[in-house]
C-alpha cells in the first residue's frame, strides 16, 4: 500500500501501481464472480470487470427489463447470463449490488448458496451495518467484503472506457478464508477504481447516507431551490437565475475545483468574485453545520435506514418516486434548466 498526506493526515491507499491489473487478474484467475443485480452499479462493475479479463456472469430476473438490458449489453442467456439461482449456484464471488430493499427480500434464497470458502461482496455497508433491520447475517465460513466506488455505475462505467478510474473504498467484515483482502482489492482494481482507500462497513454506510443527503444530492438540491427562487422574486429571468445557480457552477467552475482545488478556482475567478466567497463561505458552514449533525445523528442511530427500508419496500413505492421526481423535474428551475441545457454548443444541429 502507499502512504498519501491527506491535509497533514497520513494515510495508506492502494493504487494500480503496487496492484496492477495483472495481479488482480491472477488472483482471481479460479473464480467465478457472480454479479447479483443490473440496475444502477451491476452493468458498469459487470461489464468494467469483463473488460479486465474476469470471468464474471450476471444473475438476473428472466423477462425483466434488466434482463433485455443485460441481453444488449452482450451478457449471453445461458452461457454468461443466468437465473439468479443459478448465478448463485455457479458464482463463487456473489456481488450482490440489488438495492437495499431487494437484498432483503432476496437474502434466504442467497444465504443458501453461500457455501464454504465463496465470498459475498457489497457495494455498500447497508445490508450488514444494520443488519437487526435488514437480517443480512452471513455465514462464518465465508469471505465478506465491500468496493463502493464513490460515484454512480454510469460513472464508473463511464470514466472506465475513457481509460480514468473512480475511487472507491473498500473494507473486509469477515476473513474466513484468509485471502479475502487479496479478492477484495483485486476486485476494486478490476471493476475501475482509481485508487482504494480502507475503511470498514459502518463508516462506508455513515458516511454514504449522509454524503447523499448532504451536498452529493439532499444539500446541492435545496441551496440550488433556494438561491434560484431570491433571485426570481427579485425580478431576475429564469435563464439569468438558472445560469448563475447551477449552469455556472457545473459547467465552468466544478471542473475548476476537480482539476486542482478550490483555493485555485478562486484563485482563477475575479477579485471580487473572491472576496465575496472568502466572507460568506463561513456564514454558510456556520448555518448548515447543525442540519449536518443532526443528518449524522439521524444515520447513526438507524433512523435513516429504517425509514429506507419502510419506504422503498412498499409495493407503490415506484409510483410514490416518480411523483416525486415529477415535482423536482418540473418545477421552474429544472424546467428552466432543460432549455439552458438544450442551448449548449454540442446540443445544437450542426450546419451541413
């Protein structure tokens, strides 16, 4: 493992210059690794995983759309596409990457096909970190671990065939047959990280619950719903409002800070620009900071789980999100922001 500073902190991570792909692929040269699940991470660690010379097959309902979605992704029925059962037969590797909700309803038909000496793999602390609400409680005899790469499927897929890696974490919960940090971290190098950082099942599943909630999705959605709406009641367009809430940020800016921080995208905008944000960015820490502990709190003591699990379980959940999703895609702003993002240079018809 190399040691990074991170801010004054030392830390060991695992990059693909100590374990290249090769070492990865050799050690998983006699596994079968059993992909459970196509929805948001199973096609691109499936298919990134394929790419890297792994012997992987999927396990999907037969008939579902995901089904025909693995079909068109080239997975064969019968020779890399499966029942789940039979995945699970065949896999001595289950990735199980079903939601959190599905994996419960799934985990009596898995946990019989966890024999001795396979490994059950996550994406996510969930299932094992809660397991009084979930009863994910896998056998002793076999290896238990996780790779969460920090980013969508899409982006790991993504980022993969433009020759980039994402960073994912990655932690061990049982070793039981005493390769199980070699199998993990030769699957974080095959589904596409860019380097592992180690942490443990508990702190992946608080820490990715309250980034989600947070600035990943919860935190961006209402500071962007709050500014856009000032800056309509005092008179402003919504092209005007929407390009200095969010097309701003996301098309000129953030690439700013991804390349080399945010010290130096302000040092790279207008003096005032930079006075601005040295004296307000405080104020804004300063009055979030309470909604984020209480955020912390809510994951630590397994109400957010809970509330997850009651929720995504019901047989009208789908129906209930889309209501949802409804309200936010057509509202103003991201009304405003479909013809903003239809304006964009590489959206417009090319001249013949």
């Amino acid at each position: 493992m190399a040691k990074i500073n991170f801010g004054g902190v030392e830390e060991d991570v695992v990059t693909r210059e100590e374990f290249p792909l090769e070492k990865a692929q050799e050690v998983l040269k006699h596994e079968t690794v059993a992909v459970i699940g196509y929805g948001v991470q199973g096609p691109g660690q499936a298919l990134n995983q394929k790419d890297n010379g792994i012997n992987v097959i999927v396990g999907q309902r037969k008939d579902s759309k995901t089904w025909d979605k693995a079909i068109a992704d080239g997975w064969v029925p019968g020779e890399t596409l499966f029942e789940i059962e039979e995945a699970l037969e065949r896999g001595t590797i289950i990735c199980y990457l079903l939601s959190d909700a599905a994996q419960i309803a799934l985990w009596p038909t898995v946990k019989k096909h966890l024999t001795p000496g396979k490994a059950l793999y996550f994406s996510h602390g969930f299932g094992i970190t809660f397991n009084e609400q979930t009863g994910i409680i896998p056998p002793e005899d076999v290896d238990v671990f996780l790779v969460a790469p920090k980013g969508s499927g899409t982006s790991l897929r993504r980022m993969f065939l433009e020759g980039r890696g994402l960073n994912s974490s990655f932690a061990i919960y049982q070793n039981a047959t005493g390769k199980a940090r070699d199998r993990v971290i030769a699957l974080g190098i095959a589904v596409g990280s860019g380097y592992l950082f180690e942490t443990d099942f508990k702190k992946e599943v608080y820490s990715d619950l309250t980034g989600e909630r947070g600035t990943l999705m919860g935190a961006i959605q209402g500071i962007f719903a709050a500014q856009y709406q000032v800056l309509r009641d005092n008179g402003h367009s919504p092209s005007e409002a929407f390009n200095e809430t969010v097309e701003e940020l996301t098309q000129s800016l953030m690439p700013l800070v991804a390349e080399n921080g945010m010290d130096w995208m302000y040092a790279n905008c207008s003096t005032t620009a930079q006075r601005g944000a040295l004296d307000w960015w405080k104020k804004f820490r300063d009055a979030t900071a309470p909604v984020f502990k209480e955020l912390y709190e809510s994951v630590a003591t397994g109400k957010e789980s809970q509330r997850s699990i009651d929720s995504n379980s019901q047989p009208d959940y789908r129906v209930k999100l889309e209501e949802e999703l409804k309200e936010l895609r057509e509202s103003e702003m991201w009304q405003a922001g479909a013809a903003v993002r239809s304006l964009r240079p590489e959206n417009q018809p090319t001249e013949v």
